[in-house]
C-alpha cells in the first residue's frame, strides 16, 4: 500500500503531465484563461478538467484528484464547498483593488 506521501507525488506528477500534454497538443493554450469555479481565480486553460460541470485549473485538479485517492472526499461539491472560503477571499481582494483604483 502506498504511503500518503507517495501518492501526493504520484497525482503531482499525473496532474502536470496533464497540463504539460495540453499544451503540446494546443500551444495557444497558454494564452487562453477561465475563472476556476473552485478556487475562483483567472487561471490558464492548460490541464484543467471539468468534473460534473464545474471547470477546475489545473491546481485545483491536483487537489480533487488528491482527495479522490487519500478518500477525503466522495464527490467534486464537497470539494467546491470546502473551497467557498478561498474563493470568497479572492472575490473580496478583488473588490478591494478595484475600490483602491477608483480612488486613485
């Protein structure tokens, strides 16, 4: 049985072949961002995975698949839900420096 650890490496390996692999076959993919419905930021096209219609980047897939396999969660919402507070925190920075330029 693998260790934690092992795993950890194994999905951080997998996840950015992924990203790696998108780009070989899309270079433009570089170029190309989305807003990730999980930790809601601007990140890159390049290895992220829809899982039951929410787009995940290519960091927040190396958490789900992480979590898959160590079984710390069931499905991609307990995932997007343990993220609400991160995603929050991103929307409020970005209000923020949007208040800070008005002001300048």
């Amino acid at each position: 049985m693998k260790s934690e650890k092992e795993i950890v490496e194994e999905m951080q390996a997998v996840v950015e072949q992924m990203r790696l692999d998108d780009i070989e076959d899309n270079p433009d993919i570089v170029d190309e961002t989305f807003e990730c419905d999980c930790c809601g930021q601007q990140k890159c096209l390049a290895g992220s995975i829809e899982y039951d219609g929410y787009r995940l980047c290519n960091d927040c897939v190396l958490l789900a698949e992480t979590g898959f396999a160590l079984n710390k969660f069931s499905n991609i919402e307990e995932l997007i839900n343990a993220m609400e507070d991160k995603r929050l925190e991103g929307l409020c920075s970005f209000i923020t420096e949007e208040e800070k330029r008005k002001l300048n």
